[in-house]
C-alpha cells in the first residue's frame, strides 16, 4: 500500500517530460524491464521450491533408502574400553565450553547402513527403541544440528542388543564416525551386553573412550561418575496399560514372575513358598498354553494361569532375579505395577544409581540371603512399604516409561556432571510430586538462634504523616536492639522534611526516597539494611511500649524463620461461600500477623520483591492493599510454619479493625488469588 | 496523446504492479526462508516405516534372558570371589558376612602394645571407637577388627612412619588376609609422585583413606575419609562458623585463596594457576612460592611481588570473611583446607580433579560445594558439624556406613544424611521410615499423629482413693487427644487391681519396670503414638493445659514441650555448670514431670547415649530429665518450650525427704550437669526467654470466648 501511493505521487511529475516520438522506446523499455522482472522472480523462485521439497522427503524417506557405506577390512579398530576414564581424563570439557543455559549440545549422526566387503551387513539398520531414543533426543532441548558446537556426539549406529550385531565391524564403523577422535565425547546406548557363554557385564564391541549408557553394569565394569546405568527397556510398557494402584497390602507378599530362572534359584524359590505358602506365589513359563496365545503375556503356577503383567499388580514384593544377565527388562514391569522390587543380583549397579536413591523404592538383597528373604522383608513397616510403592511407580513413570525417559535422563545425568553447579538436586530427582507439593524446604532451615548484639532495623512506610511519624521514631528508637531506622518516603510529590527537623535518636537514621507509590516498597530488600532481623512499622504505631518491642526481638531471634507480630488475623474456609475468608474477629486462633509492626528476617524481603508467585505482587500495587496478607502468605508457603504473635497490653488491635473493615473486600480477591498462585 | 498517456501510465502502473508483486513477495518470501533456516533444526528423520522396525530384542528373549545359563549361581560366587580380589575388592568377594550375623556390628581393636607407640591421631580414633556402643573386647563375637599399628602417615619420609608392618601383620592370628579389618590412612606416598601406596599389603582389608584417587576407590567397599590434623578435636570441638542466616550472603571477599604455589612437581599445574585470577578487589587468590628447601632454584619473576602480597593477608580472616573458598588440590588430593573452609562456613570450591569426596557414598555434596545458590552459604555448616568438629564422629561415620551395607533392610536413605540432624542421629534400628522421625515432617509433607500416649511413672503404691496419681489420670484421660495411658509401675508393692484404679475413656495399661530410673525411657513397644507425655506421679494438670501443650508440640514435633522449667548457668566462681530452680526470664530444660517429647527419643536415649550415663542416672534415681534435655537439645540444637501452666510444679522431690535429703539432690543434678557436659564435649542446653500461650490468655474478651478458659479460672 505504502509502495503504490508513492508513485501515483510520482507517475504525474513523470508524465510531462516524455515525448511523443520515444513513446514505442518508451514502450520496449518497459518490456524489456518488465521481462527482465518476469525473469528473476521465476529464478528466484525455482530453487527454493526445489529446496523445500527436498527437505520434505528426507523427513518422509524409508529406514531402507539411507545410503549405505562399505568397510573394508582393514579399516581401523578403535581400542578395547578404558576402565580407568573418568570424566576429568577422557572426556572433553573444552568443547561444552561456558554458556548460559548450562545445557550440553548433543549431535546425532545421519543414519547409514554398513556393510562389509561382500555387502553383508554389519548390523540391523535401527531398531524401533533406538530409533525412538533418537527422535527423543532430536526433539529435546539437547539437540543441535551443527557438529562444530556439539558436546556430546550420539551414533547413529544401534547398539542395544549386543546379538544383533557383528562386533568386530560395528567398531570399525564406529571407527570411521566423522568426528570419533578415540571416541572422546561420544555416547553409546546398550541395553543388552554381552552374550554367550560368559556374558560380559558391560558392551563388548571396542569403543574406546566412548562413554557408555549400558543396562547391566556390574560394579567392576561400571566407570563411577563416567558411564551412565540405564535401565532394559521393556516393551511391554507400551503395550499394556496399567492403571495406578493405591498403596497398601496386597494378595500375595512376595511375587516371582520370570521365567527361566536357574533351577538353584528356583529351588531357594519353592523352599520359601514350601515355608510361607499363599503369601508367596512363584511363577514360571506356560507349558499348555493353546496355540495364538503369546506366553510373554502368560505365567503360569501348577495348572493356574495368570496374565502378565497384571498380576504383578496383586503382589507387595517383586523378586528381579539375576539371569545370564545382571539387567532385567522385568524390573521396569515390576516398577510399572507398583510393586517394590527386591532385586538379587549380585554386585549390580542400578539404574541411574547415581542421581535416584533405590533405597527408597526397592530392597536388596545379597544372593546369599536369598533363604532369609521373608524374615527381611517382614520386618519393614507398613507405612514405609506403601511409600515405597509410590515411589516405585513415580520412578517408573519418570525414569522408565519410554525410551525418551530413559534417553532425557541419561543425558541430564551427563548435563550435571559438566555444570555441576546447575545440577538438579536430589530432591528433584527423587521426590514424586505429590511430595514436591506438600514438602516445604526451609530457606532458614538451619537451627540458629542470631546473637542479641545485631539488633535490628526498623522500616517505616510513610507518605505523610510527618508528626505521627516522628512520634513513631521517638518511641522506637527507645528500644535497646535497635540498631538503624529506615524511613521510606513514599510520597513523590513532597520531599522529606529537611534533616535538623528530624527527632534526634541514638541510633542511625536512613530515608529512602522512593520513584514511585508503590506498597512493596516497604518490602524490598535495601542495601541499607544490614542486621537479619527487620522491624515492619507502619507510621501510626506509638502504642507498642518499648518493652513490647524489645521482647518481640527476643521472641523473633528464637524463631527467626517465622514472622513475630502483635496484632492476630485468621483465615478460614466459608462453607456457605465456597471460598477463603478473612477475619479480625476476636478467635482461638491465628494465622496471620499483620505487618503493621512484625518482625521478620530479611531474606522475606528478597522474597517478596524477586520471588513472589503469580501475579501477587502487581495486584497488591494495584490495590494499594493486602500487602500484608501477601507476606503472610509468602512466608507460610515457604517455610510451612505459623506465625507468632506476641502479647501486647494496649487496645490496638480495636483501633485496627475499622480499617481492616474497609479493606476486607479487597483482600478476599487477593485470597482467591494467592490460592491459585501457591 | 490521451491514449499515449493512458499507455505509458498503464504500462508504468503494469511495471511498478509487477515489480510489487514479484519483489515484494520475493523479499518477503526471502526473509520469511531465511528466518525459518536460523531455527528449524535438521531433527532426526520421522521414518516412513517407522510403525514396521524390529524391537531391539525378541520380548520372548528379554524376558526369559537367553535361556538357562549353564554356570551355578554358587560356582559364579565362588570363582569371583577367587578373580575379584585386592584393587577389585567388593563387599560381596572380600568380606565376610557370617560374622556379623550372630552378634551383630561389633569392633574390636587389637589390644595397644608398650613397644610400639601411635599417634595422637591415631590414639583418638582407637578411644572413640572403644567409647561407641560398637564396641567389643572379644574378638569372637566382631564383626570389623581394627589394627593397633598406626597407619596413618604413610610417607616413609615421615617420623611417624611405621616400619616392617608387613611382617607385623602377617604375625597376627586374627588377620585372615585382611578379611573384615578396617585400615586408617591419611597420608599416602611421597615426594615427588605421591602414589597412593600404603607400603604394606593391606590384602582384602577395607581402607579409609584421605586423599583418594576415583581410580583406586574400591567403590562400596573403601571409604573416604577427609583430611584432619593432629589438633583436631576428639569430641565437642569448636563449632562452626556461622552464627546467623545472612541470607544473601554478603561478605567482604567473594573468592578466596592463601597458599603455596608449587613452582614443579605433582600439583603444581593447578596451583600455578591460581594466582591469574587475583584482582585484589573481592577476589583474593595469594599464593608464594616458598616452599621446600630449594625454592629460590625455581622461582620465577612474579614470585617476589606474590610474596608481598602474601604476607598482607591473615588466613583466618580470610576464610571467615569469603563467601567461597578456593580449594585445590595439593601435592596430595586432598588438603586440610577443605574441612578449614566447612567450618568457616566458606563454600568450598574444590578444584581436585578425581578426588574421591569424603563419605561420598552418603553425603550430597553438590548441596555444599562448588555451587553458587544464596541458600548453599548455610549448607556447609551443619555438615561441618558432622565432621569437622569431632574425630569421634568422623570416626564414627566410618562403621555406620559399613554397618548399613551390612544390614541392609536397615540402611538408611541418602535423605537423612544429608537433612539435618544428619545420618549419626537417625538411627535406623528405630524405623527406616521417615515419617516415625520427629525431624522430617516439613520436607515430607507430612505430620506427627493427632494422638498422644500418656506415660506415667508409678513409685509409690497407691493407698488412698485421694492420691494424685489418680486425678491426674482422670484430667488426661478427658483430654481429647488421649489415645492411651501407661503407667510404668516401679513400685517394690504389687500395682492395685483393675478395679482399683479409676475408669476412664481411654485404655489404661500398666507396665512393669525393672525399678530404675532409665526405664523411664525406655521404647517400649506399647506406645504407640508419636508423641509421648511423660508424667510424675505428683504433677497435677488440668485437661486444657494438656490439650494446649499438644497442641503446640504439633508444631515442634523435635523438641520437648513442657511446664515446669529449670536453668543452667555459667558459675565461673567454680568454673563448672551450675543449675537453678529459681524463677528467671530464662531456662535452658523443660523438666520431664510433665511434659511431651517425640517416642524416638526413647530410642536415642536407650540406644545412642552410651550404658555409663545411663548406669549413673540409674544409681543416683536422679537427672534422667536432665539428660532427656541435653540429648533433645544436642539433636536439635535448640531450647525446649515452656506453655503456660495454671499452677506451678516444684522439684519433684520426696514428700517425706528432710531438707538435707533435698540439698543433696540438688547438689546431685549439679554434678549431674557437669558430668553430662563432659560427655557431650560442649553444653549443648540453650537458653530460652519466652513462654507460648493461648491466643486469646489474658486478653480482655469474655471467658466464654476463650479455647483454654480453665487455664485462667483461679
């Protein structure tokens, strides 16, 4: 539109200059011009047409069209796995490098197909697990396309399961990988290590430096705080659905349900349900089952037959035997079902076992004590049985569901081994979110009562009342702890009274002019304020006797993590109304002290200002009002504990309710508010 | 000429329409491409025949794991245990279970001989561990034996260094090969490579070694220990540095380091570093290059000017005043400084590539070190408290985490090591459930039993139908939150009959004691409720004080909530302890006549606090309260909580008893606070000033209106 009105306003201004004579010129010109314009706009737009579709089919291209490269056989071999690499030794840090997000850069190599000299394949392409690992970590934030800026290099080469591959050649298409360098930063995924007849613990093909993600680590194959233990997927995850079981006791107390277990563990299985009998089931392979019937979704007990997994779901106790192999697919199965596992395996490293803590979620127990397994298990409380069952779903359903579970812990696992400082704690590791909820961790957690001799800093919040003001730093600055007055002048429009007008105190006194007339300015963290115990004075206080003060001080050092106020306020739930309500009448009960004059630590400040949820802190600005709710509020959610208020002679707290009266309205919308907010 | 204008304006307005059209989309389309390129990654391919991929594994395979293997599982136990050996020692192949089935945890230390004297360290870590309750002095029923060589400096440069322990070792008809034996070691190796060996085949012996190497930690079988020196403190100890939660941290330096710079040898690439980042301003990076006898050989051109520097700043301030200390490794992994800096209450930054941190297997130290949260500042503290202060409890750590590999349905979570009180206190014997301790109902969102147990100790038989006793258990019985009574009747006289005693709501049972004054905490397994009123057959309350007091224990599930109080104070005229009844606006210990504490203290009580204490209390029939608050306040590092009370509770001292009789028993709790003191290696009683009442006690509002009238009726 802009363009068009600029040359109607020049077209006319054109128009006089031109001749009669030069008008088929003039034509031609144009012609010329105008193909000349037909012309790049076809070219320009032909390649990009031909671009963008390509880009289309290589999305939409088949697992069997990936170009294929042949070894041949004298390509070279990359070294047997270090078992002395750490992280400080084999892996490079360098080309993580420093940057803001603390996120490590993973880059996944294009898929190919490889093949020896005779075109005889070297391995399946990619199975349908891996190939969902990929696409997991090709969509997580961890991805980048660009080989130069990435951390961590995944082949695309599918080592899960150790026997679908020939090891020999899988190395040397390892070998061959674009930027291999000894493996350095590279990281393989294995499920299934090892094969017959001795079954190594750990993935057989030479890699080198390469890190590895393995199922099954044992603890001497297992390089602490340099390869990952993941979890053996199992499939059947996706296929069943198993709705979550509430916690509690169960049919049966000890459940086994895999399948060719070795007879001398069979044995120590049937002497314990010979001793126990119906708390404990012991399962095995189907042997009659009538044709189509899949006998993975099948166990058997004499002549009765159950459906898998399902049946995990009737037991307290799972048992995850050691196979050939030291990983179980069952184990995820049993953490599906909710069922705490007890995993007998000897010297095996769990999954994740360096960032979840099993100990809450499972027991183990040494190959030895298998006999004595029922007399272990008895002596467990119920009540940390039922937690440990949630803890096993929680476990399963974040860390074990799907391979891109598996695949995003792995690599944030990796993540806080290089930024260790925005590692995530253990904490977020382990707590289900139901705790993650209800769990308050104490910012002031620490059990310290704060020496007498720092005194405090009192904050006063005025506009303009001058003389009450004054009257309000006479009285306070009578108190003995008190070691510096803040005085907040929240009036723009006015300029604080010159310095000689001010009332002569002991102690230093500070004002801070403010921008602007804002209510949380009463609660943001001064650099002035230099003692851990703040003072919150409105500026109409003058009936707490210095006294009153004083002891309140006192009272706060004990509990410095509550706030310690005199004058009470309640919340309760109203039935009638379906919502919270705020009430200043005379009751039993407190749960709120208002800010009128409380004593709280300043770290509540930084809070208030920085880290209040929601929209909280804009509405109180808004509102001109609840600020003291919102605080209230703040440090309940924070700390989990209740308020304080102390004993104080005069008649205050009537003098307050008429206020309060008028702002009641207000607050009970920022009540509705906050509850959403927390 | 019209028609020409109107062909020229045509073929102008045609042009300019073109040139719009096909420009303007272009750049548009142009701009629109390139943007896209900057974003859109080159994901991985969605496969057209994705849905048609073969699983990774057969789930016929997966589930039955290759079919029978041929091996036994008893003949792979025994062969690895053969191969497993020595660096690639585990608890399953070195150590031997079977001894520690019968008699559980016990250590025995090899009795000391005249001829070879040990060290101070040395001498510290064997009394701490003959005064823990893990200790035995028959080598039949041990579990873990502990050598009386001293093995702590392995720097055959050093004085101290032992010679020819082989053969000493081999000499002894307990050592097995180092089966079940725990080796001490500080200092490793020397000059100029510092290898980690100890001079000696310490065979299958399970090592806790400071300094440790990744590579050599035999994981789950050696353990970490830090670095401590020779003045370190057995027990009690200076305590930690921080005396307020300054939070944001605010310290004059930000970063901080004061030390040598190695000019060669092992370590010396990453002290020589350090001084780059020095700026004088908050980041304070001093080093020197003195060091050794042949300094001045290598020194180099900014050694005299670091020099200077150096000599400008206090060590000790600086660690007091930084928020974060550097702490790189020194010729050996790790240095005294880091348990210099946790003390300081400095966040330590560790820069020791592979060093194995100190009780790694339980202690979070990402919590505590290298990080840069506002709120980590608090952290090293406690944990400090847990190490640095005490031998005795460094030592301790030790047998606890072979102790819990042992017997694992009792090990404990990670989560209570690293909360406080910290792992030492939270005794597993006594649940592994978090929820039975009174410390973790915040960060577990959970809370204590609505319940209580009303637990009265019965001396004198009761004769009359006026006796205290009897109204007490009538007011308790009526509170609302009474689940039980329980008198522990320690009369020589048989207990009244059922009838006897009077009828109330809640069950009434009566224990049998063994007459002592101990039993009186003891965890008996009838209570059943978190929390625990413990009462005197004299104390008289009323239901409202009962209700209100548990109450408020609600909220301080850990500490004691009591009425009648009593101080302790400083007498320095006789430089010991001295302890008060008198009225004060302080106390310190909220007496057990009558007052609520969590049932696991019973535990801690019964099982933590060595047999002496409790045999002293139980001969002098006296100071069990007084220890029942030393230990609450050590746990909890805070005062008890007095409520109000309608009337007020004296000395629970015999009616009959002559003022003689009374004088002396006040002497006794003296010296009971003394000796309790000394055990504890510091005073852990703390004071407090302020009493909890109901909202409403003494205000000017109708009675009616008030939750706790009878506490103000006269």
């Amino acid at each position: 539109m802009c363009a068009s009105a600029k040359y109607n306003t020049r077209g006319p201004a054109l128009i006089p200059r031109m001749k009669t004579k030069h008008r088929i010129y003039y034509i031609t010109l144009f012609s010329i011009v105008l193909l000349g314009l037909i012309a790049t706009g076809m070219f320009q737009f032909w390649p990009h047409s031909i671009e963008s579709s390509s880009d289309w089919t290589v999305e939409k291209r088949s697992v069997h069209d990936v170009p294929v490269v042949k070894l041949p056989p004298d390509s070279p071999i990359p070294e047997r796995g270090d078992l002395s690499c750490r992280m400080h030794t084999c892996f490079d840090v360098y080309r993580c490098g420093f940057n803001p997000k603390n996120k490590i850069k993973v880059y996944i190599y294009s898929l190919k197909k490889y093949v020896d000299e005779y075109g005889m394949l070297v391995s399946n392409t990619i199975s349908r697990e891996y190939n969902e690992l990929l696409t997991a970590i090709s969509d997580s934030d961890f991805y980048t396309d660009d080989v130069n800026r990435a951390c961590l290099f995944v082949p695309s080469i599918d080592v899960l399961n150790q026997n679908t591959l020939r090891i020999k050649e899988t190395a040397q298409a390892l070998a061959q990988l674009s930027r291999w360098d000894r493996g350095t930063n590279h990281l393989l995924f294995n499920m299934l290590p090892g094969g017959p007849p001795d079954y190594n613990t750990a993935l057989d093909v030479p890699r080198d430096r390469a890190l590895l993600a393995g199922g099954g680590f044992s603890t001497w194959t297992y390089r602490q705080g340099y390869d990952v233990s993941i979890p053996v997927y199992s499939p059947l995850s996706a296929e069943v659905e198993l709705p979550e079981r509430g916690p509690g006791p169960r049919r049966y107390f000890i459940l086994s349900s895999q399948m060719a277990l070795h007879p001398e563990y069979r044995s120590d299985l049937e002497a314990l349900q010979v001793e126990n009998r119906e708390s404990v089931l012991i399962l095995d392979k189907c042997t009659n089952l009538s044709e189509g019937v899949p006998s993975v979704r099948k166990r058997c007990h004499k002549n009765q037959v159950f459906d898998y997994p399902q049946v995990l779901q009737e037991a307290t106790f799972c048992i995850v035997l050691r196979g050939a192999r030291l990983g179980q697919a069952v184990l995820s199965d049993v953490l599906q079902a909710g069922c705490v596992p007890i995993v007998v395996a000897d010297s095996y490293v769990l999954p994740f076992s360096e960032v979840l803590d099993w100990k809450r979620a499972s027991v183990v127990i040494p190959e030895e004590k298998m006999p004595e397994m029922y007399s272990i298990l008895q002596s467990i409380p119920q009540r940390q049985i039922e937690e440990m069952q949630r803890q096993a779903r929680w476990f399963w359903e974040a860390y074990f569901r799907s391979m891109k579970a598996i695949a995003l812990a792995t690599l944030q696992i990796i993540n806080d081994r290089i930024y260790p400082y925005a590692a995530m704690s253990y904490e977020e590791w382990n707590d289900p979110p139901s705790v993650k909820w209800s769990s308050v961790s104490n910012p002031l957690f620490l059990p310290l009562i704060p020496p007498q001799s720092q005194g405090f800093t009192a904050i006063v919040l005025t506009y303009d009342r001058v003389e009450s003001l004054f009257r309000v730093i006479t009285e306070v600055s009578k108190v003995p702890s008190l070691s510096k007055l803040l005085v907040v002048w929240n009036n723009q429009n006015k300029n604080p009274p010159e310095d000689s007008l001010w009332p002569k105190i002991r102690v230093p006194l500070k004002v801070v002019k403010t921008t602007e007339n804002k209510l949380s300015n009463r609660f943001f963290p001064y650099d002035e304020i230099e003692t851990e115990a703040v003072l919150a004075i409105d500026d109409d206080i003058i009936m707490l006797t210095s006294d009153e003060l004083q002891f309140g001080y006192e009272v706060w050092r004990e509990f410095p993590d509550r706030l310690v106020g005199y004058p009470g306020r309640l919340h309760l739930w109203d039935h009638e109304m379906n919502k919270w309500k705020y009430e200043s009448e005379w009751t039993n009960e407190v749960s709120m002290v208002l800010t009128g004059a409380a004593f709280y630590h300043k770290y509540f400040n930084y809070l208030y200002t920085y880290k209040m949820p929601g929209d909280i802190k804009n509405w109180v600005d808004a509102h001109m009002n609840c600020e003291d709710i919102a605080m209230n509020f703040l440090v309940a959610n924070v700390t989990g504990k209740a308020v304080i208020k102390v004993w104080t002679f005069t008649l205050y707290i009537h003098f307050k309710v008429c206020q309060v009266g008028m702002r009641f309205r207000g607050c009970q919308a920022l009540l509705q508010l906050a509850r959403s907010a927390f | 000429m019209q028609t020409r204008k109107k062909y020229i304006f045509i073929t102008f307005f045609a042009s300019w329409l073109l040139l719009f059209f096909f420009g303007g989309d272009q750049i548009r389309r142009l701009a629109f491409l390139s943007r896209k390129k900057a974003t859109v990654l080159k994901n991985w391919p969605r496969w057209t025949d994705r849905s048609l991929l073969k699983s990774f594994a057969d789930p016929e395979e997966l589930q039955s794991d290759g079919g029978h293997h041929k091996q036994s599982a008893k003949a792979r136990r025994e062969s690895r245990i053969n191969i497993y050996k020595h660096s690639r020692c585990r608890m399953e192949t070195c150590f031997d279970f079977s001894r520690c089935e019968k008699h559980g945890f016990k250590v025995f230390v090899y009795p000391m001989e005249r001829e070879d004297p040990v060290s101070e360290s040395y001498l510290k870590i064997i009394t701490s561990i003959e005064e823990s309750r893990y200790y035995t002095s028959n080598p039949e029923e041990a579990c873990l034996f502990i050598l009386n060589i001293d093995t702590l400096d392995r720097d055959h440069l050093s004085i101290q260094y032992v010679h020819n322990i082989n053969d000493k070792i081999q000499g002894f008809p307990l050592w097995n090969d180092g089966r079940n034996h725990l080796i001490f070691n500080l200092y490793s190796g020397t000059w100029p490579n510092y290898t980690e060996d100890l001079g000696f085949d310490i065979g299958q012996a399970i090592l806790a070694k400071a300094s440790f190497y990744v590579e050599n930690f035999r994981p789950g079988f050696d353990i970490s220990i830090p670095l401590f020196s020779k003045e370190h403190p057995q027990k009690g100890g200076e305590r930690g540095w921080l005396y307020q939660n300054s939070v944001p941290p605010k310290k004059k330096y930000m970063l901080a380091f004061k030390g040598k710079r190695y000019l060669t040898g092992i370590g010396s690439d990453t002290r020589n570093a350090l001084h780059h980042i020095h700026n004088g301003k908050e980041i304070i990076s001093l080093t020197t290059c003195k060091h050794g006898k042949d300094w001045e050989k290598h020194k180099d051109t900014r050694c005299d000017k670091d020099n200077l520097d150096y000599e400008k700043f206090d060590y000790q301030e600086l660690l007091h005043n930084s928020t974060f200390c550097i702490i790189p490794r020194g010729r050996r992994l790790g240095s005294f400084r880091f348990l210099e800096a946790l003390q300081a209450a400095c966040i330590p930054v560790l820069l020791s590539n592979g060093w194995e941190l100190p009780f790694s297997e339980v202690i979070d130290w990402s919590k505590s070190a290298i990080v840069g949260d506002e709120r980590l500042l608090l952290q090293p503290c406690w944990i400090d408290e847990l190490l640095a202060a005490r031998v005795m409890k460094a030592v301790s750590i030790s047998p606890q985490i072979i102790k819990d590999r042992l017997f694992l349905r009792e090990s404990r979570p990670k989560f209570l090591w690293n909360t406080l009180p910290g792992g030492l206190l939270a005794l597993p014997e006594y649940s592994t459930h978090l929820g039975d301790f009174p410390f973790y109902h915040l960060q577990h969102g959970s809370s204590p039993s609505g319940k209580f147990t009303a637990f009265i100790r019965a001396v004198s038989p009761v004769v009359s139908l006026s006796q205290p006793i009897l109204k007490l258990i009538q007011a308790v019985s009526r509170s609302q939150h009474c689940a039980q009574i329980l008198v522990l009747w320690s009369c020589e006289k048989p207990p009244p009959p059922r009838g006897r005693w009077p009828q109330t709501a809640v069950p009434l049972t009566v224990i049998h004691g063994r007459r002592k004054v101990s039993d009186r905490f003891f965890p008996y397994s009838a209570i059943g409720t978190d929390a625990v009123l413990s009462l005197d057959e004299h104390t008289s309350l009323s239901t409202s004080e009962v209700d209100f007091a548990f109450v408020v224990w609600r909220s301080f599930p850990d500490r004691i909530v009591g009425f009648p109080m009593r101080s302790h104070f400083w007498d320095s005229s006789q430089s010991q302890w001295g302890y008060t009844s008198k009225w004060t606006n302080e106390f310190s210990m909220v007496l057990t006549a009558a007052a609520f504490h969590h049932r696991y203290y019973h535990s801690l009580f019964t099982n933590y606090l060595p047999a002496s204490l409790r045999s002293l209390i139980d001969q002098l029939s006296n100071c069990e309260d007084i220890l029942m608050n030393f230990l609450v306040s050590a746990v909890t590092k805070l005062p008890p909580i007095k409520v109000t009370q309608k009337k007020q509770h004296q000395e629970a001292a015999p009616q009959s008893a002559a003022v003689s009789s009374g004088n002396l028993h006040f002497s006794q709790r003296q010296d009971c606070l003394n000796r309790f003191a000394a055990w504890f290696g510091y005073m852990p009683l703390v004071h407090s000033q302020l009493r909890l009442d109901p909202v409403l006690f003494k205000d000017q509002v109708s009675v009616l209106r008030k939750k706790y009238r009878h506490l103000e009726k006269p």
